[in-house]
C-alpha cells in the first residue's frame, strides 16, 4: 500500500509538473520545439502530452510497482537533473519555488517508490 502511495504522489507532483510547464513555456527550452512560434509550440506542447499520458497510464495500470511504475520514478528523479541542467537556459522560466516544488516533489516520491519497490522483501510464496 506504502508503495502504491508513493507511486501515486509521485504521478501527481508530475503531472501538476507539466501543468505548470504549459505556464512557464516549456517547449521554448526544448531543442525540438524551441525554434517554432510561441502558440504553435503551446499547442504542440499540451497535445503532445496526450498520446504520452495514454501510453503511461496504459502501461502502469496492471502494476505500478512493475517495470513501468520503476521505470516512471527513475524518469521523475532524472527529470530532476534535466531541470537543474538546464535551470540557466535563457528560456527557462522554472525559476521560482512552486515550480521547483513540484519538480523537486516527483523526484523525491519516484525516488522513495523506486526504492520502496526495489528493497521489498519478496511476497510470502514466492521464488
């Protein structure tokens, strides 16, 4: 149950996360997207997120503690990373405490899900 909390605050942090992204103008940081114009990449943006929460909820829903639900956490805390990399971009407007708040949080709770997980006994019965 512990785990599947953890999973579940960490999903929520992210997607909040890219809620925020469409306000702080995201894609002007991304090499793909930051060369078109500002309302092409808003939309290019939000509808890129549907096929990618699709394709995630699709394959966290048998288990979220299975290699999808690792393989989310691990992203959250690289995610992380990826802002603190490019926090100093010119187009980076992930610069106030809400914002790193939310980034921080997904990576915390995909952390401690990713290692709730990983340093589980193993179920009664099993191997």
């Amino acid at each position: 149950m512990l785990t599947y909390l953890l999973f579940t605050l960490m999903l929520s942090f992210f997607i909040v996360h890219e809620l925020d992204a469409v306000l702080r103008h995201e894609w002007r940081v991304m090499p793909a997207m930051r060369r078109l114009p500002d309302q092409l990449g808003q939309q290019v943006f939000i509808w890129a997120h549907v096929p990618i929460l699709i394709a995630i909820f699709w394959w966290i829903m048998p288990d979220p503690n299975a290699l999808a639900g690792l393989c989310l956490s691990t992203f959250a805390v690289v995610h992380v990373g990826l802002h603190w990399l490019f926090r100093k971009h010119p187009a980076n407007e992930f610069d106030n405490p809400s914002s790193w708040m939310l980034i921080t949080c997904a990576g915390l709770f995909g952390a401690l899900h990713f290692l709730s997980v990983t340093l589980a006994e193993p179920a009664a019965g099993s191997g």
